[in-house]
C-alpha cells in the first residue's frame, strides 16, 4: 500500500503504518470524549429547563410556577456567591473599644 517509500521494509513499513492510524484514531477519540458533553448543552435546552417544561406540559406546575422556575434557570449565574463572600467585621462588645475607630492622637 503505502510502504513503496521503504525499500525492502514490506512488513515493518505496514506495521509503522498500522500503528500511525492506530494513533491517529486514539487520538481522535479522546479529543471527542473531552468535547462530546460540551456539544450536547451548547446546542440543545438544559436538561433541567427540558424537564421543567415537560412538567408544565403534564400539568404538574401551574404557568406561574413554571415562568418563576424558568426564570431562575435562565438568569445569569452570580459571580459572588454567600460562601465567597467575605465574612462581616466583628461586632464590638459592650464596653470595648470598636476596632474601626481610629485611636486618638499621641498626647
């Protein structure tokens, strides 16, 4: 087939070549593994919202319920959410000094 290039090399020339293609397609297939779930929600409805609707088609939810849950789903993710957020500055106890306050002056 293709080992006309390598004079005498019938069989290792076809093993090379084997071994390429063989390379070639493992390649391929993890390339499209690590690419096929991206495909499948970047086209079609979320699951989630796929499963909403088909609720409100059975008559599960009422259209009010269904509006409000589709609108959860589709808003943009926060970017902050309440465990990245910073933890609130302590409250002062009775009778301490609040650590916000700025000292007075050196005498």
């Amino acid at each position: 087939m293709f080992w006309w290039f390598w004079p005498g090399g019938g069989w290792v020339a076809g093993l090379v070549m084997g071994l390429v293609w063989l390379g070639i397609i493992v390649a391929a297939v993890v390339l499209l593994r690590r690419e096929l779930p991206h495909l499948q929600h970047r086209f079609g409805a979320p699951p989630a919202l796929r499963l909403l609707e088909e609720r409100y088609a059975q008559g599960e939810i009422s259209r009010d319920e269904f509006l409000e849950r589709r609108r959860v789903l589709l808003q943009p993710p926060d970017r902050t959410t309440p465990a990245e957020q910073p933890p609130p500055p302590p409250t002062p106890h009775p009778g301490e000094a609040d650590p916000t306050q700025q000292l007075p002056p050196p005498a």
